[in-house]
C-alpha cells in the first residue's frame, strides 16, 4: 500500500492548451480547462498562445496578442490563477459563434483593472510582450 499512495501523489496530469486566440474553437476550450479547475480536477493546466510575432504586431489591433499581453499583465502583477481568470472572463464577452475582438480585452481590463493604462498593457512598447520572442532574435 504505501508504493500504491507514493504512486498516487505523483499522478499529476497535465492538459497543455495551444490557442489561437482568435479561432471560434478556443472558447469552448477554455471553458472545458475552466470545467477542470472548477470542479477541482487533480490537473495542471497549461496555455501556450499561438500568436502574431510579428515586430509591428500590436494588441491595440490584433486580439490574440492583446490577450496575451493582458494574460502576462495579470500573471505579473497577481499570479498565473488570476490571469487565467481574467481570460475567462474575456471568453465570457465573446457571444456564441463570434471571434475575440480587442474590444473584449479592452473592457475585461478597464473593469478589473480601472486604474491602468489600458495601452500600456496592449501597446507596441508594452512591456508584457512575449519576451521570449525578443530574445530569439
């Protein structure tokens, strides 16, 4: 019995995400990660967001980086379970069968966040762009 307990606390799993934020598909899969961590689901859950990394790309104009850098805000500035908070509330926004508009980033963060810049956050010189796409080149 205790090899079948040590056995059980290491039985993590992991449900890895890769999102293209904007896809009419990506809603009903962050709700699926939220019904997870709702329900409290023994499970690590993971976003990888599949975005525009182009050097001109702005989150003031492109929604899939606007949520990214709204993500990575939240992330810095509380920690990783509000951001993906902050990301379901976005997906909240966005009616059945429609696209994540900037708009819906924008007024998640305005409300959550009233006292920001909003385009600080979003902006082409914000500073919770993907760093790791500045690094590689």
């Amino acid at each position: 019995t205790l090899f079948r307990s040590r056995q059980i606390r290491k039985n993590f799993h992991n449900f890895v995400l890769l999102i293209d934020p904007v896809h009419e598909s990506t809603a009903d899969l962050i709700n699926v990660a939220e019904m997870f961590l709702s329900n409290h689901i023994p499970l690590r859950i993971g976003l990888v967001f599949v975005v525009n990394d182009a050097d001109d790309v702005d989150g003031l104009e492109d929604a899939g980086v606007a949520l990214l850098r709204a993500f990575n805000y939240v992330a810095e500035e509380m920690d990783n379970y509000h951001a993906f908070q902050t990301v379901i509330s976005v997906y909240n926004k966005v009616m059945p069968g429609d696209n994540l508009k900037v708009e819906h980033v924008i007024s998640v963060l305005e409300k959550q966040y009233p006292y920001v810049e909003v385009s600080s956050i979003l902006g082409s010189d914000s500073a919770y762009d993907q760093t790791d796409r500045k690094s590689t080149r």
